[in-house]
C-alpha cells in the first residue's frame, strides 16, 4: 500500500516596478526552490502542492520540461510515486511562466529503495501420484517417488518484489555446475502466505538417482536467506545431499 504524504513548495514571483505610469509596470518571475533535496522512500507517493506568490502570481503557471517517469504535474500539483526500480539522485526543473515573464528553478530528488532478502515458505517435493517426500530427501536409496517430480515452492519478501526460483537437477554421478535447469518467477510475494508456484520435471530416467540444489532471488539480486540451520554458498545456491531416485509411472 503506498503512503500518500502531502507537502507545499512555494514558487515566489517578485515583482519589479519601474518609474513612469502603473500601466509600464512588468512582472519579473523568481523562482525561489529550496537547496535541500526531498528524500522519498520508493513505493511511497509524495504530493506536492506549488504555490506561486507575488505580483502576477494568480496569471502564472507551472510546468517542467524534465519530468521522470514516475512524476506528474496537474496545474499546481506535483505527483511523485517512484517505483523500487527509480531508485537514485533526480534533479527536476520547474518553470513558472506569465505572459511577460519566465523563471525556473531546480528541484533535486534522492528516491531510496529498502532492500531485504526474501524468505523461503514453501519448499517441498512430491509426485503425480501423490507421493511427499518433503523439502529435502537425505537417503536417496529409500525416497523414490513414482511419477512426475514436482516441487512446490513460495517465498515472502517484505518488498513484495518478484521471486525467482532455479533448481539444478543433475543425475547423483555429476557435480553442480550452478546453471540452473528449470528457472520459474513467483510474481506474488508479500506476506503472510503468498500462493505457491509448481515446477515439475519430467521425462527422468526410471531408476535413476537426481540430486538437486536450489537458488531463489528477487528481482534486484538478493538471494534468499533460508533458516532451519541450511545456509548457501556466495553465489547463493543451496546445496547438500538432497536428491530422489525417480520411480516408475506406478508403485509396483
């Protein structure tokens, strides 16, 4: 849920009289931005209320050549709503503008983006035919599962941000090369029970023992913490003994 947070900019017009009648009168704009840049988190909409005061001020109005993606300006008012990819420095220009007279200023923006590891929920493995051999099978000679492997994943991350899982899967003789074999993104993450997503692997050799390791990251790079004691490499794969010996169709 985005924060509407609501704040005044003023914009100051000074006028400028010159001696002779009231009609030779001309308005001079100054726009008077503060040097201090606003500081905004990512996912959160800050509106912006400019107000222009001064001589002519009631003739003035605001525009910007320079908008980021993220900003709208409507008359007076100016929007901001940066998503957690608009994350960065932005310096904004704004002009206000009468028929006589044009000023413009700079308006500077740092937008920040919290960042937490997503959290694995869901990680187990079963079969078509209703086997469950939960998330990690220690005795490849006893976990056999007989259909199609699937494995059942979810993850919670406190931004929401997109989850995506990668399993290597390698026959039991061969080492991990730490390129994935099936990748597949959990687009719903936020808390408290975001819904699982299934990656099955068919077409396995029958007798054939696997083993698997597993990755998840969110969609700026941080890999997920797991608990229970299980930790991953720096590359972010966790790895161990975990495998199955791929059965037939059917228990005999």
């Amino acid at each position: 849920m985005k924060h509407l947070v609501e704040a005044v900019l003023f914009l100051t017009l000074a006028s400028c009289g010159l001696s002779g009648h009231q009609d030779a009168q001309e308005t001079q704009l100054q726009l008077l931005v503060s040097d201090m840049p606003i500081t905004m988190q990512a996912g959160q909409t800050l509106a912006l209320q400019l107000l222009v005061i001064g001589a002519g001020s009631e003739q003035a109005t605001i525009s910007s050549p320079d908008l980021p993606p993220f900003a709208t300006l409507q008359g007076s008012r100016l929007t901001l709503s940066p998503s957690r990819q608009y994350e960065g420095d932005y310096t904004l220009t704004l002009v206000a503008s009468t028929q006589s007279s044009t000023a413009s200023a700079s308006l500077r923006l740092t937008v920040q983006r919290p960042e937490t590891a997503p959290r694995p929920q869901v990680f187990f493995l079963s079969a078509t035919n209703g086997d469950n051999l939960g998330g990690f099978c220690l005795d490849l000679p006893t976990c056999v599962l007989y259909g199609t492997p699937i494995f059942y994943l979810s993850a919670v991350d406190d931004e929401g941000d997109p989850v995506t899982w990668d399993i290597e899967l390698v026959s039991s003789e061969q080492p991990f090369s730490g390129s994935p074999t099936q990748t597949l993104t959990q687009p719903v993450t936020r808390p408290p029970y975001p819904p699982e997503v299934q990656m099955p692997f068919s077409g396995l050799t029958v007798g054939q023992s696997y083993s698997f390791a597993v990755r998840c990251r969110d969609g700026l790079g941080a890999a997920c913490s797991w608990s229970s004691g299980r930790s991953s490499g720096q590359d972010g794969w966790l790895r161990g003994t975990y495998g199955f010996v791929q059965g037939p169709a059917q228990k005999p």
